[in-house]
C-alpha cells in the first residue's frame, strides 16, 4: 500500500471512526465484471487471486461476478473462492454503460439482502466504478453497507471508453461512487492521479498494487538456451505497442539468426500484424500463441530470453511484474504506471513510449549482454519478493477493509 502522506492521514482519521476488532472476521462482498470463468482463467486473475489470499486471513469473501446479457451465459470455474455468476440486462457498447451500475443494482439486491440475512456483510468491494461500483453506491444506500472502490486502468471516468453525452453521464456517476466510498483503490499512483485530477485531493484514495504468485511464476532452472525468445503478453490492440516489436525484430534479424518474438494474447491487431511480419520478411519468428492459460503463461516467462511490452496506456500491468517474478529481464514504457515499479537499468529497462529506436536499442543491448540480463532478473525478482507478491497486496486490503468497515 502506498506510503504517501495523503493516505497515511486518511487512514488514521478512518482508523479513529472506527474501532472494529482486528481478530474480528468480516464479511466482504466483492462484486466484479472479471473474474476466471472455465475455459478462460486468466480473465479476471488480478481479482480471483488476491480474493483467495485476502480469505487466508479470516475474512470471508462472497463474490457475485456480474456479465451482461448479451455476452451470453458463463460457465463457472472451479476455484477456492468460486464465483456466482449472475447476467443482467445492460444496452450494448458504452452507449448503456452509464445505466448499467443501476441494471446491476436491480438484478442483484435480492441476492445480496439474502446473503446479508445469512451472515451481515461489513463491507462491499466494486470492481471498477462502472458498473459494479455504481451498484455498490446503490446497495450502500439501501442498506447501509460501506463500501471500497477498485480502479484498474487509467480510464478512471469511463470518458475514455465513452464519448459524447454518454461520457458525461459516465463521468457524473463515477464522481458520485468515488465521492461516497470509504476508500478508492487504485493499482499505482498514476491511476491515483488521475481520480484526484477531478475529485480534488481530499478524495480518501489508498495505492494497492497488484501482487504476483512467487510459486507460480517463478524463475527457470535452466539457463538460456536458443532460440532467444521476447515475450509479450496482452490484448492486440493499438495501446500496447506490438507493431513497435515487429520492427525492432526486424530490425535486429540479421544480428541474432535465432532471434523469435512469441506473442500470447488476441485482438483486433492480429491479421494486421501478420501482414506487417510477412512483409518485413520476419514471419517465421513471430509466434501468435493465442490466449494462453495461467501455467502456459508462467511457462513462457520462464522460457523466454525477456519480456517486452512497449503499452502507451497503462494504468500498472500485471504481466509486467510476473516476468519479473519469473526472474526477467523487463522493458515498459516511461510515463506508465509499471514505472513506478521498474527502476530503469537496475532491475528492468523503461523507453519513450511510441520510440522504436529507443525499443531496439534496449532489446539489443540486452540480447547481447547475458550477465547484465541475469542481474536484472535476480533484481526483478528480489522486488516482487520485497513488496509485491499477493501476501503483501492481502494484507494491505483487509487493512483497509477493516478500516472501512462500520
């Protein structure tokens, strides 16, 4: 948790209204739009897993993973903390987005009162402002129930994702849940900065940062072998930077013959790539790999030489900080929030975002340069072990619910 001074005044004030028991088991409903589902659980992980380590503690956690239904039914996943699933009507696109927290609300509030009759719920986690946390302000209306806030990504007001009339209801509603939560969670101080741009600073604001599995993704035992391997790993959109690796691969051919690029993920990026890798003559050493599962994606950290994903937008990324877990030499983007975690040439490599040549030239200094890139993986990986691992995101979580908690 982050240990700005704006939070640590925050938090003791909280502290003070407050004086429930820290042996006390609380009872958190969590409601998310993310969360694993059979045959995708990788979808929503930086929810589901922090959920599991949270109940290590003693706090009970029911989770209600909310889909609209348009997406079509999911099939649950079996997990330590499994999710209920429940579909909602919603209107398509962003255009149904500023209603869809109150769609949520109506589906939902039976549900939750049943629940609370069983055992009373003492806080509730939203997931992302719209719509869960817009639900969760509605709920906490109804019932009395505080509740917390997560920000994911850098859209913090939805007026990104939605333009027009539309992006203005957005962003009323998003300012309503944060102005009467308990606490808004935000996964770096970037993200931070961007909800007290608008809501002003005495927005309660705490920074969590996203934890990883040391076990999972964990280093290789094996040294490097060939081929030499980047890795990517996320969506194939714009944002993320992969047409800026398609280049520098190729630029970089002729100097490492082995040299491929495997790429985990899909979007609307990927018949474009294709096309771009075949006519710079490199498409045999570029892998598209698909979505992968969670152990074929720690697999690929370990196997690879380094991880490179050069997103503009980028609220922190997970994928970041499990290749660094995995003892990984790592590049991102300055201006990023995984800048707050890499410290560039001691345990990763950070580049203009949008510069190809700064790009290349990081990738080739590291290729060619074995011992550099084992001391910055032994580097990578002493951070995630110091203060990022899900422990360490658990704890500061049922901190702040507990202080939070009526």
């Amino acid at each position: 948790m982050s240990t700005n001074p704006h939070s640590e005044a925050l938090s003791g004030r909280a502290l003070t209204r407050n004086n429930s028991d820290p042996g006390k088991p609380l009872h958190v409903l969590t409601l998310t739009p993310f969360y694993p589902s059979f045959g995708d659980d990788a979808n929503g992980c930086f929810v589901s897993e922090p959920v599991e380590w949270v109940n290590r503690t003693g706090v009970q956690n029911t989770v209600l993973a909310l889909q609209p239904f348009y997406r079509g039914s999911v099939q649950n996943r079996k997990s330590k903390i499994p999710a209920e699933w429940l579909r909602y009507f919603s209107l398509p696109g962003g255009f149904g987005l500023p209603s869809a927290g109150a769609f949520v609300f109506a589906r939902i509030v039976a549900r939750v009162r049943e629940l609370h009759g069983r055992q009373p719920i003492e806080v509730i986690h939203a997931h992302g402002p719209l719509p869960c946390g817009h639900a969760a302000m509605l709920l906490s209306a109804e019932m009395g129930i505080p509740y917390v806030v997560s920000v994911h990504g850098l859209d913090a007001f939805s007026t990104v994702q939605v333009m027009g009339r539309a992006g203005e209801w957005c962003n009323r509603i998003s300012r309503r849940v944060y102005a009467n939560s308990r606490r808004v969670i935000c996964i770096s101080e970037q993200v931070r900065e961007q909800v007290l741009e608008r809501m002003g600073r005495s927005c309660r604001t705490s920074v969590v940062y996203n934890g990883v599995d040391p076990e999972l993704f964990s280093p290789s035992r094996q040294a490097d072998s060939d081929p030499i391997t980047i890795l990517s790993v996320g969506n194939l959109i714009p944002i993320k930077g992969h047409e800026l690796l398609v280049r520098a691969v190729a630029t970089l051919a002729s100097e490492f013959p082995t040299l491929r690029w495997e790429i985990i993920g899909d979007g609307v990026e990927h018949d474009r790539l294709q096309v771009l890798a075949a006519q710079l003559q490199i498409a045999d050493r570029v892998l598209f790999l698909g979505r992968q599962s969670r152990k074929l994606v720690a697999a690929a950290m370990r196997r690879c030489t380094l991880f490179a994903l050069p997103s503009r937008y980028e609220g922190l990324g997970c994928v970041y900080l499990e290749a660094m877990s995995c003892g990984k030499p790592v590049i991102g983007c300055r201006e990023q929030g995984i800048a707050e975690i890499i410290q560039h040439g001691s345990n990763g490599f950070l580049v203009g975002p949008g510069n190809e040549k700064e790009l290349t030239l990081a990738i080739a200094m590291l290729l060619r340069d074995p011992r550099r890139r084992a001391s910055l993986g032994v580097a990578a990986r002493d951070t995630i072990l110091d203060r990022l691992t899900l422990e360490h995101q658990a704890d500061a979580l049922v901190r702040i619910y507990r202080e939070s908690a009526q």
